[in-house]
C-alpha cells in the first residue's frame, strides 16, 4: 500500500468518526451534566493517550517536556480539555446538534482573524470574505431563518457554542508555539487539566451512579472526539505528501454529521441548518481553496 493511499484510509477513518461525534454527544449527555460527560471522556481519552504514548516508546517524553515549559501546559490544559469542552458541551446540552455542529464548525473561520492580534499575521481579503459569508450562515441557523426578526431560540446555547470557536481557536493558537510531540503535549494537556474538571463536577454535580449505556456513550465521547481519532489525523498528515489533499477530507465532516443526526437521533433538519451550513461552508471553501488556485494560476 502506498504512502498516499495509506494517509486518505487514515483521514477519512478520522473523518467518520469525527462525523459521529455530535449524535454521541446527545446521547451522552441523556445521562451526563456537561460537566460528568467531561469528567469520564478526558478519563478514557488519558487512558487511551497514554497507552498510545507507551506504544511508541514516548513515556520519558511527559516528564522533559512538562519539565521544560510547566506554565505552558497549564495554560493548554485550561483551555483543553476544561474550559473548551465544557463550554461545548453546555452548548450541545441546550442547542438541536445540527445548530450547535454547525456553529461550532466556524471556529476555522476565526482562527485567521485572531491570529492577526494574536500572532501578527496579516488578514487577507479572502478570509475577511469568508468570514463575513460563513457568520451570515451563523445568523440564519441561530435566528433559525427569520433572519428579520433578530430572535434566538436559545441565546445562552448560541453564546456557549460560538464562545467555544474562540476558546479552540485560542488553543490552537498557543499551541504554535508549541515545538514538543503533539501526542504527547496533548496527552499533558489532558493530564493537567483533569484536576480542574474534577473539582467542577464534584462542586456542582459529582457521578452517584454510573449504567453501562452511560459508561460507554461517555467512553466514545473520550475516544473518537479527544483521544484515538486525533492520532489517526495526525498519523494521516505525516503520511501523505500533499496536506492540502488531506486537509479538504474536513469539509464532509459537518455533511456526513447532518445525515446521522437526521437518522440516529431523529432530528428534522430544517432548511435553515441547510442554507446556514451551505453559507459557512462556501466560506470555509473560499478560505482553504482560493489561495491554492490562485497560486496554481500565477507561478
């Protein structure tokens, strides 16, 4: 098997099982708070880091690279796991999947803009396009089509959902900085921020009791959103010889999500998820391919 067949079989396992995701969410959170969902994905996500870490022979990994930068993984392990997914999965907690799917995907639509204060880059004309065409998709899912009327079904679910895109971007963001093995710095991340999710759940809603259905939607949650699909993705983008192949794999993410949340979880799809998701992903489109067209066109 090729290289470059190998890395497609590798992203687009990533993809589908990043395309579960928002169904496993609701289901997970049938019987979790947000909080005791996090609690036992970033359990079962350590685990499975760890055992992955082992594998590759990477263990005295953890200690130098802690050793070396400790504030800077305290920082990592605030933003992801505790504070991003918790904020996420308030938003799943109190938004329709499709909405809170959709809205959560626009966070690589921020990422440029942010990096503009945050990393001095300069913000093209394209991604200030594909922004405004991907948040005017934001409006008509959040408003769910009445685009007049400026009224959100559940505003404390927008806000959650869209304050998410920031806290991921602002992750990624910190993590450019970051010259460590990826797998390993996420594996710290997720070991210092354990502690502060656990004394969040435990001050407001600790796990009395725990049935195998919940046991295990909490332990998919940990292992095909956190843990195992990120090594494949990044295992897919080692692999190949063209990223820019690899990365478009992305775009059937949200599409492929819709379909098993309109069958699994029984949802109706409205024509604003459509239209709104149609509008982010033309600018998301606009952002990742244009550039590349260009490019090709004038050598």
């Amino acid at each position: 098997m090729s290289n470059t067949t190998l890395a497609y079989l590798y992203g687009l396992l990533a993809v589908l099982l990043w395309s579960t995701v928002a169904t496993a969410f609701k289901i997970a959170l049938g019987y979790f708070t947000p909080l005791q969902l996090v609690f036992v994905a970033v359990i079962t996500s350590i685990l499975a880091l760890g055992i992955i870490v082992t594998f590759q022979g990477k263990l005295t990994l953890i200690s130098k690279q802690l050793k070396r930068r400790p504030l800077f993984y305290l920082f990592s392990g605030l933003l992801n796991p505790f504070l991003y997914y918790y904020v996420l999965f308030e938003a799943y907690d109190l938004l329709p999947a499709q909405q809170a799917l959709s809205l959560n995907y626009t966070w690589a639509i921020l990422l440029p803009i942010l990096a503009v204060p945050l990393l001095g880059h300069k913000l093209t004309k394209i991604d200030s396009v594909a922004a405004i065409i991907a948040y005017a998709g934001v409006y008509v899912i959040a408003t769910g089509g009445n685009i007049r009327e400026f009224n959100f079904e559940s505003p404390t679910g927008i806000a959650f959902v869209l304050s998410s895109t920031v806290i991921w971007c602002l992750y990624w963001v910190i993590n450019t900085k970051d010259d460590g093995d990826a797998i390993v710095s996420l594996l710290l991340s997720f070991l210092i921020g354990l502690p502060f999710v656990t004394v969040a759940m435990m001050l407001h809603q600790p796990i009395e009791s725990i049935s195998w259905q919940a046991l295990g939607a909490g332990m998919y949650v940990g292992l095909f959103e956190m843990g195992l699909t990120f090594v494949l993705w990044l295992m897919a983008l080692k692999t190949t010889q063209k990223t820019a192949n690899i990365t478009t794999l992305v775009f059937l993410t949200p599409v492929l999500s819709v379909g098993l949340i309109a069958v699994i979880l029984k949802e109706h799809i409205t024509i604003s998820t459509y239209i709104g998701l149609c509008f982010i992903l033309t600018g998301l489109m606009l952002q990742k391919l244009l550039p590349r067209l260009l490019k090709a066109n004038n050598p």
